[in-house]
C-alpha cells in the first residue's frame, strides 16, 4: 500500500496525537500511583527515624526561634499604696531557641482496614537563649494571684481571711498526707532494704551507674534509703518529668533529662499504681488513687 506523503503526514500526526493523549492520561496516573505507594513507606513513624518526626532540631536541623516580648510594671509602689492607674512599657524581645522531644514512644500496628503503624509518645518541650541576654536586664510583672490577695485583703473583712486560710490550710495537709501516705506504703512494701533489686530493675535500665546510685541511694535530702526522702521521687513521678521537683533531683543528683525520664516512668510508676490501687482496695474508696479526704478519714 503506497501514501501520497499528505497522507503519510496526516498518519503521523494522528498516531502522535493518540500517543500524545495516552501519555497526557495515563502517565499522571502512574506517576500518582507510584507517589501513594512510597509516601506511606517513606512517613511511617518508627523508632529508627525517631530523629526525623521526633525531635527538634532532629536530623532535618530544623532551627524554630521563638520571640518573647514582655511587658514591665513601672509603678508597682504607686498602684499598690496610691491607687494609681498601672503603667507598662514593652521590652525588647528575648530570642530563644525551641527544642522539643518526643518521649516513651509507644508504636502499635493497626488492625483495620487502613493498616498502618500509630505511635504514642509524651511531648516534652523546652527553651534555650539563642542570643546573649543580660543578668543585667530588669523586667517587673505583675504577680495577678498577689496583686488579687493584696486587694482582698484591704477590702475583706479579717474573719473572712482568716477563714479562707485555714480552709487552704487543711486542703494543703490532706493532700501532702494523701502523698505521704503513699510514699510510706511504697517505701515499706517495694524499696525498704532493697538496694540492688532497686538498681538492676530502675537505675541500671536508666543508665545510671553503680557509683552515682549510691549516692542516690544514701544521700541524707534526696535519697531512696529512708523514707521521708524518698517521698520526693513518689512527688516528682506524680507531677511529671519536667516538673519542679524533678528538675531539683536532677540538678542534685546531676541527672540528664533522659534519665530522669526513664527513672520517673518507668517501673516506679508501676509501684506507685500497685500501691495506689492497694490503698484505694483497703480503705474502699471510690476513686483510684484514693482521695485525700478518704484517706484522712480513714487514717486520722
């Protein structure tokens, strides 16, 4: 079969067009089939790119800079003895560098349809000076909880404060009995005598080395082998890591955050559940832990 070259032309052109409109058609297809068959492989969040979801600034180096602006009280004396109108003036903003990490990550794999992999974890978040800031720097704020008092207390009348403060005073004792009672129960069930179960199963697993451990163990302020110092490590596992206590202990001890972390939740956290529960069991209370007001009922 012989084509006048208008011909040969015309098929050319037609074979290209339809070859054209395959690819505009079917190539995004398989470009986009490809993308949903890698991204899932690519984001899964798991323990060996733990650096790359899990932290900041992480392997990506991510640097997140963060800007507080705040406000200084100028007339603190003059508002609290005058009755003046209060004055502020903005201070120049203090840079700080944000970190942040992820911790007891916890991966489970779904079972439904959509399987994939989920983790659970706590954020844990915290800030460094990214520029010098001065010692030298004075800002005063004011404190709303103190300024609140003040005013109350001028325009109170002295039976009523004196009635607020002993309610705040009993709240107060029952619940540091209510933590008393459980550090006591848990010293003299889990840890009294116990020096080097104690290491192999908390510290040993923290990375905490035999000679650190026993001054943790004996110091006089902090340490686990009495009692009432040990009630300390039961206040800073019920607050958190991060919390004042445990940033005291810490310092003290001269703990990195991550073995702090590892000491306040792990089997520690198991004791005091088990002894919470126990207590709560004993004294038939309907909440676990078991409310102050039980446990000052019951023991006083």
């Amino acid at each position: 079969m012989k084509f006048s070259g208008k011909q040969a032309c015309f098929y050319v052109f037609m074979i290209t067009g339809i070859l054209t409109l395959a690819a505009v058609f079917f190539i995004p297809l398989i470009i986009n089939n490809q993308i949903t068959k890698q991204i899932p492989a690519r984001t899964l969040l798991t323990s060996a790119n733990n650096r790359t979801w899990g932290e900041i600034p992480g392997d990506l180096n991510i640097t997140t800079i963060v800007n507080f602006t705040l406000f200084s009280f100028t007339n603190p004396f003059e508002v609290l003895y005058l009755n003046q109108t209060p004055e502020f003036v903005e201070t120049k903003p203090y840079r700080y560098q944000a970190f942040s990490k992820f911790l007891n990550a916890n991966f489970t794999n779904d079972t439904s349809d959509e399987a994939g992999q989920y983790v659970e974890f706590s954020p844990y978040q915290w800030y460094k000076p990214y520029q010098e800031v001065s010692d030298q720097d004075s800002v005063t704020v004011p404190n709303l909880g103190a300024l609140n008092a003040w005013f109350q207390m001028k325009n109170t009348p002295r039976e009523k404060i004196c009635l607020d403060a002993l309610i705040e005073l009993a709240d107060t004792i029952e619940k540091s009995m209510a933590i008393e009672v459980t550090a006591q129960v848990l010293w003299a069930s889990f840890i009294q005598g116990n020096k080097s179960r104690i290491y192999d199963v908390i510290f040993y697993k923290a990375e905490v080395a035999s000679a650190p451990y026993d001054h943790i163990w004996s110091d006089m302020q902090y340490g686990w082998a009495e009692a009432h110092s040990f009630k300390n490590w039961v206040i800073a596992a019920i607050e958190g890591v991060g919390n004042a206590t445990s940033r005291i202990l810490m310092e003290h001890f001269d703990l990195t955050f991550q073995q702090m972390a590892a000491i306040l939740t792990g089997p520690l956290k198991g004791y005091i559940s088990s002894v919470n529960i126990g207590i709560a069991n004993y004294l038939e209370c309907p909440t676990t832990p078991c409310a102050p007001k039980y446990i000052g009922v019951s023991f006083f």
